[in-house]
C-alpha cells in the first residue's frame, strides 16, 4: 500500500494502530485470585518476608482475617514497580 497524501498517511497510521494495540488485560476472580500463601510461592518470596510487604503496603491485599487475597495481575505489577 503506498499511501501519498497527509490525509492517507494518518489514515494508514491510524489502521496499524488499531491492529496493534495491546488488548488491557482484565483481572478475572477465578482464575487471577489467590492466597497468601499461594502469591508468596508464586513470587518465590518467603512467606514472612511477603506479609511483611503487605504491611508496609508494597502489595495490595484485599479482604480481611483469613480471607486475603492477591489478584496475580496486580501481584505482577507491584513485583515490577518496587525491584
């Protein structure tokens, strides 16, 4: 395709946009959730070094008591925002 005018050109930049943009990922309760335990084995972080970063607030928890849990989608984004 040999685009000639600005208008083309915006156009066609538009298009390759389109078809590669990166789809957003949504976190999905059944598959995205898990434990303490779980998120700790899964980041290969000790277990009380990694409720000690829940209590400092480098990894957002959600629920209370026993019932905590982790999304691995905003598991891997603290991993990546505190190296």
């Amino acid at each position: 395709m040999i685009l000639s005018t600005p208008a083309e050109i915006a156009e066609g930049l538009r298009m390759f946009l389109a078809d590669h943009e990166k789809p957003t990922i949504e976190p999905s309760f059944k598959t995205d959730k898990m434990t303490v335990g779980e998120a700790s084995r899964f980041a290969d972080i000790s277990y009380n070094t990694f409720c000690k970063w829940i209590n400092k607030g480098k990894i957002e928890v959600h629920g209370k008591g026993r019932t905590r849990f982790i999304l691995r989608s905003e598991l891997i984004n603290s991993l990546k925002n505190n190296e």
